[in-house]
C-alpha cells in the first residue's frame, strides 16, 4: 500500500487528514468527488510535484481523517476546505476538484476571495442540470444499492468487487489503499452521508446559486459515458459548457475520457493545472 507522511489539521471543531507533496514556491490544492478522498488525485501529482507544492485531503469523517457523529453538509465541507487551506497554504493558491467536489469548491471559493488564483473543474455537475430534476428518487437508488454494500464489504473479496472498476484506473498502491479506506462498511457509511448532503445542497444551490468564481476557471468534461447514458452524459457536458460560458473568466473542455479524468487523463489535467498557475 502507498505511503506518504501526512499529518492531522484541525477544522472547525474536528480534524482533516492531509499530505503535501512536491516542491516550488506555487500551491495547488485538491478537493476530491462523492466516495474519495485524497488518494483519486495520485496520478496527477508525479507530472506536478516539480512545478508546486501539492495539497490533498480527506474530508472529515473519511479515510484517515477518521469517523465524525456530525452530519456535515456542503457548507460544512467548503468551511472545512477554507480552514484546512488557511492552516497549511501561506498564500494564493489553483484549486482542484473533481465531481462532488466541485459543489465544495464553489461553495468555498466565495470565501477564498482573492486567494484563488485558479479553478479546475474536472467533470463537475453544475445544479442546472435536469438530472438533478429528480435527484430525490436517484438518491433513494443510490442509498438502497449502498445500505448492502455496507454490510458486505466487511467481507473483503465482496470489496475488492465493489471497487474493481477502479482497478485499471490507479496503481496497484493506489488501489489497495482505496480498498482498505474507502471501500470498507465506515467508509462506504460516509459516502452515503455524502450522497444525502449532495441531494440536500441542489435545492440550496438552486435557490441561492455560488457566486461565480472572478479568478480563470477550466470546466472538463468527459465525453465517455457508460452504455446506456449517452444521452445524459450529453445534456450534462452541455450544462458544464453553459456554467463555464457564464463565468467572467471560463474556459470549456471536452476530454475524451470517463468520469475520473484525472485518473484517465492525468497528463492533461496536470497540463491545465499548469496553465492556471502560469508556468
């Protein structure tokens, strides 16, 4: 299994775990999508580690960040996110987040201000999308289809099945520390709190929508779909399109990909982080 020194940061009453990793006078700081913690982004950081110093995390209650009895929302996760980046970044700083983690972002880039020097949206869903139209019922889905994935992964071949689809996307380190933090019945517990804060944030997003980050932003979109969500996956890159289009300072991208971007395509995505911090 991988291992990178990290350390315990403390947030808002309870505490985050995180590593750093390369060297250079800029920062980046990754926030990670539904289900993940900081070990998704370890495929962008060998091409990163000589350009900046590298920023990921767990989000509390996840992994090594270990289990909360609080229910947190997204605010709480974005404040969480604000706190973790005032405690461990000395300046400005590109933020980085994938999927979920992107409600997160938007939500703490409002309070980052002008220490947000740019923001990498890799194949997040904005509010707008009609899929979010029914997203209760998806939700219930979701849940019911996670309940049993709780009470089987104790059992640990039945893990290494539910997360064999990330088998080919990550090291073998990668993956078997995935199993061992994320694919476990705590772990899988944590990801349907996450999966009830999403469905509880859209209604809040909707009604009061995030600021538009005022620092350069590039949207990614994966243009692989899974069989059968064509169609989807269609209207939800034309709505990443639309969010980009709507920023002061956005850029949209299509990349022939699925889901986990920065898994499939880390070269490109470490490429964009470059672009965001001007080297």
């Amino acid at each position: 299994m991988r291992e990178l020194p990290g350390r315990a940061v403390p947030v808002n009453g309870r505490h985050v775990y995180v590593e750093e990793s390369g060297q250079g006078p800029d920062w980046v700081v990754f926030e990670a999508g539904q289900g993940c913690g900081r070990t998704c982004w370890d495929p962008v950081l060998p091409p990163l580690a000589g350009h900046a110093r590298l920023v990921t995390y767990d989000r509390a209650g996840r992994a090594l960040s270990g289990r909360t009895t609080q229910r947190l929302g997204i605010e709480d996760m974005a404040a969480d996110l604000v706190a973790m980046t005032e405690a461990v970044v000395p300046g400005a700083f590109v933020l980085v987040a994938h999927s979920m983690g992107g409600l997160v972002a938007r939500r703490a880039a409002e309070r980052l201000g002008s220490r947000l020097r740019g923001l990498l949206l890799v194949d997040v869903l904005p509010e707008t999308s009609p899929v979010y139209d029914t997203w209760d019922e998806t939700t219930k889905t979701i849940d019911r289809w996670l309940a049993v994935a709780q009470r089987l992964s104790g059992f640990r071949p039945l893990a290494r099945l539910f997360g064999g689809n990330l088998r080919r996307l990550f090291s073998a380190d990668t993956h078997q520390t995935m199993l061992a933090e994320d694919f476990t019945p705590a772990g899988t517990a944590q990801t349907r709190k996450e999966v009830r804060a999403v469905a509880a944030a859209i209604p809040q997003f909707r009604a009061r929508p995030p600021q538009l980050p005022k620092c350069p932003t590039i949207m990614l979109s994966a243009a692989h779909a899974a069989k059968g969500r064509e169609r989807q996956n269609a209207a939800i890159r034309e709505h990443q399109r639309r969010y980009a289009e709507s920023l002061p300072d956005g850029r949209w991208e299509e990349v022939a990909s699925g889901h986990f971007i920065q898994a499939e395509q880390p070269d490109l995505v470490a490429d964009r982080v470059r672009r965001l911090l001007g080297s």
